[in-house]
C-alpha cells in the first residue's frame, strides 16, 4: 500500500521527475500557458503554484531558492520582476488546469491545458513569449502602381508549378504516356508476358 506517499510517479524515476517539472516550470512561465497529459498538468501545479508564492516575497533568499529550481538566472528575474508582480495581492490559485475534448493521438492520453489563472493572461503570456516573427501584411500597391509589376512577377512561378497547374473545372490533366522504349533497349531484356488461363 502506498500511505504517506503522495503524488504520481508518471513512469519515471525521481531524477528523471525532477528534470521534466523543471522542464516544465521553465515553459508555463516563459509561455504563461501549455498543454500537456492531465496527470502532469495536476502535478505542476504543485511545483509552480509555491514557486510563484516564494516570488511574491522579493528577497536575495527567497531567489535563490526559486534559482535552485529554474536553473536559468534569466527565467528568476522574471519571475520575480514580471510574473509575481501580476499575482500581487492574490493568495493563491495561480494556474488553471482545463481538461481538453480530444486525447493525445498515438496513445489515447488524455491532455490538458495548464494556464496562469490572472486575469491578464494573454497579455502576461504575449509579454513572456520569446519575439516572434509577425506574419507579413501584404503592402498596398502604391499610387504610380510601380510595385503590381513586380509583385505579380513573384506570384507567377508559385502559379506554375505542377500542383496547381489542375484545369479550374476540377478536372485532372492527363497524364503523359510512359516511354517504355529505353526498357525495351537493355540488352538481354525478356518482353513482358501475359499468365495464360488454366483450362478445366
């Protein structure tokens, strides 16, 4: 019997526990959300909910301890300076766990997403995030309509390439006939012949 023996043991030994919680603290607070098992999602929160916590005391301390955990001076100071100043005043309940519809594909596990529960949390996430490349806006044709040229230049071979060359009707393009008179050429080649049928 397991008394007195909290928590998941998720399969893994307890060094290999510690790397994935570390792993997995470090995305919540760089992404301010992820998705992940259900059973893991449950379980960070324990690891996460009193690392927020300890940051709320800003102290030489109280980062030393959040530093023993993270690894990354870089992640504690923004706990510390970015991520417990937006929980101030809250006593705890700092992520949400939500359980999604679909289970995992390949192995039918059940998936979870866990969030920090602050009420800004997409700007909190959006701010957290590493810089992403923003899509590109297609520019506006200037007024002498000296870019159109030149963009549909760019445009015309992507419109030939073999994909997207179909007929608009649906239909498909027929396909040219093989050349088989380089496999009729090879010296010693025996022509194809056809099974006969078993009369009886």
């Amino acid at each position: 019997m397991r008394h007195r023996n909290s928590g998941r043991k998720l399969g893994r030994s307890s060094s290999h526990r510690k790397a994935l919680f570390k792993n997995m603290a470090t995305a919540l607070l760089t992404y301010g959300r992820i998705t992940t098992t259900e059973a893991k999602a449950k379980e960070l929160r324990g690891v996460v909910e009193p690392l927020i916590a300890l940051a709320q005391t800003d102290s030489l301390h109280a980062r030393r301890q959040a530093y023993r955990l993270l690894g990354s001076h870089k992640l504690t100071k923004r706990l510390f300076d970015e991520v417990a100043p937006a929980f101030k005043g809250v006593p705890g309940g700092f992520t949400r766990v939500v359980k999604l519809a679909l289970p995992r594909k390949g192995d039918s596990a059940p998936l979870a997403l866990i969030e920090l529960t602050h009420g800004e949390v997409g700007k909190l996430a959006a701010k957290l995030a590493p810089a992403a490349k923003a899509p590109k806006k297609a520019d506006t044709a200037p007024a002498d309509g000296a870019g159109a040229p030149a963009a549909a230049g760019e445009a015309e071979p992507k419109k030939a390439s073999a994909r997207q060359a179909a007929p608009k009707d649906g239909l498909k393009a027929p396909k040219a006939p093989k050349d088989d008179s380089k496999s009729s050429k090879v010296a010693g080649a025996k022509p194809k012949s056809t099974p006969r049928k078993m009369e009886g």
